[in-house]
C-alpha cells in the first residue's frame, strides 16, 4: 500500500481536491440557488435536487469543456511549435528524431506495445492517443454544456412565457459563447503565463522547470 500511495500519490491527492472542490462547488451553488429561489418567492429545492438540475450541469461542464479544450490545444501545438527558453517547449536547435524508422526498427521487441507491433492506423491512434483523448473529453463536455444550457435557458424561457429553443438553437445565442469564451480566454493565459514564466522562474525538482542551476563542467587537464 505505501508503494502504491507513493507511486501515485499526484494522481491521488489531484483526484481527491477534485473531489472536495466538485462537492464544495455543489453545495454553495445548491445554497446560492435557493436564495435566489427565496428572493424570487419561490419554492426551494432538495440538494438532489439540484445538482442533477440543468443549472448545476450547465456550470460544471462549461468549466470542465474550457480545461480539456485547453489541455488538448497545449499537448497539440508543443508537437511542432517552440518557445526558446522555455521548460514547456522541445529545443528549437535540437535535432527532429526519426521516430517512425525507430517504432519500425523496434516494432517486433518482445516488449512493444500492440499497436507498435501492428502500425498502420492503430499505430498513428497510438502516437496521437493523448491528443485525441483530450480533444474527445472537449467535446464531450461541449454537448453536455450545451444540453444542459439549453436545459436552463428553456427553463428560464418558461417562467417568462417566452418560446423555447432547441439545443441546437442554444448554440447560436450569444449567452452560450459568452460562457464558453469566458473560460476559455482564462485558460488560454494560465497556458501563456506557464510557457512564458518558465522561460526565467524556477521550481525546484519539478519537470515542468528548468533545473535551478546547471554549473559548465571544464574541460581539459588539470
């Protein structure tokens, strides 16, 4: 069990702050929610209530959409683009490695992964697996903002006596980019202070820095 715990101990405790931030997240929206409720004279709702309504999804997965979005974008353009300087970016000066002649040379090693052994389309869904699952999370969490927005919006159409829309409708209404732009902006400078900040600050013993110091080796005879 220590093993394990020490093994895994990042993905643990980030699973485990996800947790209690969702919950915590649940329970001051459901609060929120029913003073809105109260100040409008109508009825309060269950806890169950509301973090299975339109207006809880409709939060979560617009916060969940901008993340992998930004995630997928990140993994994608360090493929080929550079900043010099910078931890999160491959040298620019540094030579491209042949990886296809190499998988091809090592496609038959007792330990290459089946998708190696077999090339072809599942080997480039291989290379490109991480990319492709952030971008397929993206989406995923894309419909859902936008059936559960739609959900929220109709349900704000009614008390109104206004017409509802459809989900497809929904994404054509300004409300449902000015959610989505909103995150997303915010994601997009988080990724330019990482790649940027990393370039002159440092934290210690962490891969995504640069060591603190690498002092020159001399050469030559003492």
């Amino acid at each position: 069990m220590k093993r394990f715990l020490r093994d895994n101990g990042l993905s643990i405790v980030v699973a485990a702050l996800f947790l209690v931030t969702l919950a915590g997240h649940s329970v001051a929206g459901w609060m929120e929610h029913n003073e809105e409720q109260r100040a409008h004279g109508d009825a309060e709702v269950s806890y169950g209530g509301y973090v299975t309504s339109t207006d809880y999804g409709e939060a979560v997965f617009e916060n969940w959409e901008s993340e992998f979005l930004q995630m997928g974008v990140y993994v994608l353009f360090t493929i080929f683009l550079f900043q010099r300087g910078s931890a999160e970016s491959k040298d620019p000066d540094e030579e491209p490695k042949d990886r296809g002649a190499e998988l091809e040379a090592h496609r038959h090693d007792p330990g290459a992964p089946g998708p190696v052994r077999r090339g072809g389309l599942a080997l480039v869904l291989y290379k490109y697996s991480l990319v492709l699952a952030f971008f397929g999370l993206f989406l995923a969490s894309f419909v859902g903002h936008a059936v559960t927005g739609a959900g929220d919006y109709n349900a704000e159409q009614t008390m109104h006596g206004a017409p509802m829309i459809s989900t497809a409708g929904y994404l054509a209404t300004p409300r449902f980019w000015s959610e989505s732009l909103e995150n997303w902006q915010s994601e997009f400078l988080s990724v330019l202070a990482m790649v940027v900040l990393s370039i002159w600050l440092r934290a210690d013993s962490s891969p995504e820095s640069k060591p603190t110091w690498k002092p020159h080796r001399e050469t030559g005879a003492d």
